[in-house]
C-alpha cells in the first residue's frame, strides 16, 4: 500500500509541473507535453522611427539692428548700414554679424594724435584701437569719407585667405561700378611715428622726435617721429576697392597711405584696387611688407616719398590700359641731399605697364633696390626705367650723407620696347653700366607670361640671386628665394581667395560685395 501511494504521488507531482510549466508565458515554452522541444517567440514589431525634425533656415536678408557703437542707417542691397562717424576712441570692434555692412561718414578718425613722443604723449590726445574681424565689409560714400589711424593709436584689421576683409565705395555695394570706376571715397590713411627727412616747424632735425609733417589730403593729421619701430597695428588679407579723392590740384588721397609707419607695424596681403591717385603711397618711416597687390591705379602704382626705407617681397602690379601713370614713382625733384634718404628694397615682383611712360622712375635722390622681378611694358614705345636726377645715380655711398651708392638691379627681366631713357642729366651711358651683369635680362626679350602675370618657360629659366645677398644688412625678412618674379610657377597663386579680379576664376572686383560668414 504504501508502495502503490508513493507510486501515484510522484504521477501528480509530474503531471503538476507539466502543467505549470505549460501555462507559463517565459522565454521558453514546451510546445506539446512531453516533446520536449523549445520554440523562441517572434520578436515584437520595432516601434516605427520619429519623424526628423524640419531644419531651421538660415536666415536672410538685412540683421534687425546695428551693434553698439554705430548707428543704424537704413538698408544697403539687402544688408543693414551700420555707420561710423567721428573719432573712435578707446576700443571698437566691427563684428561680422550676418546681414550687417559698415559704412564710413565722413573722416573716422581712430584715435586723437598723441603726438610724435610715446614718453610725452600730446595734450588732449587719446589713443584708439579699431579691430575689424574677417570677413567684414566697409564702405565710403564720397571722397569725404576715409578711415585715419593717428598717431599712437592702432587698427586691427585681420582677414584670411578665405575671408577677406573688404574696403569699397557706396556705388560698388549698389552694384554700379565697372571696370573703369576710380576715386569713390576717401580711402585709409595710417599715421606714425617712424623717421621722415621734411618737417614743418622752424629748426626742427629730421629723423627726430621734432620733425613733424602734415600728410596730404587731410587738414590736421600729422606724422612723423623719431621711433623707427613704432607700431599702427595690424593689417592683412584685405581689399581696397576705388579709393582715392583729388582734395584739390596735387593734394590727393591715395587707397591707402602709410605715413612716417613704423616696422612694429605689420601689413601683409594687401590689394588696392582702382585707386583714382597712388594705389600705396609711403611717406618717411620703416614699414614692411609680403604679398602686395596693385590694380588699375590711376596714378602711380608705388610711391615712395620723405625717406622711407621700407622692405617688400612678393608684389605684383597690372595697371589699367586706360589710366595710370607709373608702376614705381620714387620721390619727387627737389629733396636730392635730404636725410634720411629714401631706400626701398623689392625682391620678387611682376609688373604689368600698361602705359606709354617709363615703368619705374627713380628721382629725387632716392635709392632704391629691385631684385628676381619682371618689368613689362605692353605699350609700343614703353620703356622700362628712368633716372632722373643725378644723384640718384651716383655710385659711391657715403655714410655721412646717408648714401647707399647708385640703385640695385639683380635678377630683373626688362621686357620693355626699351631698357632705359635717356636725358641730359643722366644720360643712357650712365644707367647702362647700373643695369647691365647680374643677371639682368635687357631689352630685346620675348616674355612667355600666362595669364597676363604667371611666369613660362622663359621666365622660368633666368637666373635668380638670393636676395639677402642683394640687399646686405636687410637681416632674415627677406626668404632666400630661387625664382625671377612674384611667382615660383604658374602653380603659385598665393593671391587666390583674398583678392578680387586677380587671375582665373577670381571674383570680379566688380560683384558687390557681402560679409563672408
């Protein structure tokens, strides 16, 4: 008996759990009692994906309001005219905010001139800082309208390849300029306290912290010190569009003007196009730069006046067919025995005349170096140089009168109808002997340039000189390069992005501009 209970407890107790475990709704069920075979569920239905969310749209058009600082006045080709006027001291910054331009009305002064002593700062001077981030665009109205940096104060106006900043005219921004427009506003003009040789005052010495000048074009904006490394800030990846304004006869602002400019100053990456006077002009002072680009000045390219020594590589100029005067233009008659004497340096250019006059006249007294370059004149009868001044051409330096000896030429193609002219005061025999050897190239020449300014094949071939062997006691500013002309190859477009009309594909100065993000 209790054998046969046993028997039949342990039968309930399997048939309980095969119950149990059939009624179970786990991982795993037994499909059929007694099979002992496991089936895996089906999964359940993924939930269907969230719509994704509509993107916002960048917004367009013209920003709500001006920042502090300017004035809000009205709209310009969809953007808000965000004006500057007066004197800007202590710091302001021009932001690049999306649909925001600035304008210019009237001088803007940065600053108030603290006077040519840094240890003796003016009366009523004050010093002002103006930063302009990449991107931005300014514009002037008139010839009325133009940016000055005075002395002891700074602009910091800093580009990128990528995001230039831009300086134009009212009528670029309206899309009304062509390919002749010059002189639709004032310009930059940056004043310093570096050495200048002419100075207003009676006894006042030159190269002093005495010797002052008044700059041209302006009323009451003076230059000049005893400061050689004095420092105006920092410019770099900029554009200069239609600058200059004829104040009256022979008093012009130029697209930008350095006035007594120290080295501490840094201005790199520079374009002045379609200036109505001088695309740079440099009065006195020791500023220098890399990769300089001048278009379509109406007047002279390059002019150097009041003892500036100033150094310069990689510059390229191409004039307009239907104005301009000379590509170089080195101080004026007259200041033949002033001291300090004029003595720029330019290593690695291209310059495209297009104008009947010489391409580079060389007067004044001044000095002057030029190295690994390529003059071309596109005119018929165009000649390269002139030497106009006897002094100028004369070959013994003498320190006491600050003389570096007759003008430098090394390495320079003279692709011109002719290499030199002639006058009675310094006649042809005289240049010959300067031009002639190291490695110049004289006229007749057949240039193979692509592109208006790319070198060839020719170009490629001439002999190069290193130009801190050229130009002995200029340091380490100059690179060591082993190429004639302001370019290694036609692959070395280091004017692309930041430049406007500047070879192929470029962006036409033309297009009115607007702030690049």
């Amino acid at each position: 008996m209790i054998r046969s209970s046993n028997i039949r407890l342990r039968t309930l107790l399997m048939i309980g759990s095969a119950l149990t475990l059939a009624a179970c709704d786990g991982a795993k069920n037994i499909a059929s009692p007694g099979e002992g075979t496991l089936v895996t569920p089906p999964p359940a239905p993924a939930p269907a994906p969230a719509p994704a969310p509509t993107p916002t749209p960048t917004p367009t058009g013209a920003a709500t309001d001006c920042p502090t600082g300017t004035a809000n006045v009205g709209v310009i080709n969809s953007l808000r005219n965000c004006s500057l006027s007066g004197t800007i001291t202590g710091a302001l910054t021009l932001r690049n905010i999306r649909g925001v331009v600035y304008s210019l009305n009237g001088r803007v002064n940065v600053g108030v001139d603290l006077g040519a002593d840094p240890g003796a700062p003016a009366a009523g001077g004050s010093q002002g800082i103006l930063t302009v981030e990449p991107g931005v665009v300014v514009f002037g109205s008139s010839g009325a309208d133009a940016l000055v940096i005075n002395r002891g104060s700074q602009i910091f106006a800093e580009g990128t390849a990528t995001r230039p900043i831009i300086f134009t005219s009212r009528s670029n921004m309206e899309g009304g300029v062509n390919a002749s427009s010059i002189g639709q506003w004032g310009g930059i003009v940056v004043l310093g306290r570096a050495p200048i040789n002419t100075c207003i005052g009676v006894g006042a010495t030159p190269a002093t912290v005495n010797c002052q000048s008044a700059v041209e074009g302006l009323t009451g904006a003076f230059y000049g010190g005893g400061s050689p490394s004095d420092n105006s800030g920092r410019m770099q990846f900029i554009q200069v569009r239609y600058p200059g304004f004829e104040v009256s006869p022979g008093n012009e602002l130029n697209g930008i003007t350095f006035a007594g400019v120290g080295s501490g100053t840094f201005a790199n990456n520079i374009q002045v196009h379609n200036s109505s006077d001088d695309g740079i002009e440099w009065f006195g002072g020791r500023l220098n730069h890399k990769f300089l680009v001048i278009t379509g000045a109406d007047d002279d390219s390059i002019d150097t006046d009041l003892g500036f020594k100033g150094l310069m590589q990689y510059v390229l100029v191409v004039q307009r067919t239907d104005g301009g005067d000379r590509v170089i233009e080195a101080d004026t008659a007259g200041g033949e025995t002033k001291t300090p004497r004029s003595n720029p340096r330019i290593a690695n250019f291209t310059f495209i005349g297009n104008r009947t006059p010489d391409s580079v006249l060389l007067r004044g007294g001044t000095d002057y170096g030029l190295t690994n370059g390529i003059i071309r004149n596109t005119t018929a009868t165009g000649l390269c140089l002139d030497i106009d001044g006897a002094q100028t051409a004369v070959t013994t330096a003498d320190a006491t009168t600050d003389e570096a000896g007759a003008p430098i030429f090394r390495s320079v193609i003279f692709g011109c109808f002719g290499a030199a002219r002639d006058e009675s005061d310094v006649p042809l025999a005289s240049i010959t002997p300067i031009i002639t050897g190291t490695n110049n190239l004289l006229p007749p020449v057949t240039l193979t340039l692509t592109d208006i300014f790319l070198p060839g094949s020719f170009e490629a071939g001439a002999v190069a000189t290193n130009p801190r062997t050229a130009f002995t006691g200029t340091g380490t500013f100059f690179d060591e390069t082993t190429f004639v002309g302001a370019f290694r190859n036609a692959a070395d477009t280091w004017y692309a992005g930041w430049t406007c009309g500047v070879g192929t594909g470029a962006s036409a100065c033309t297009a009115a501009p607007s702030p690049i993000q």
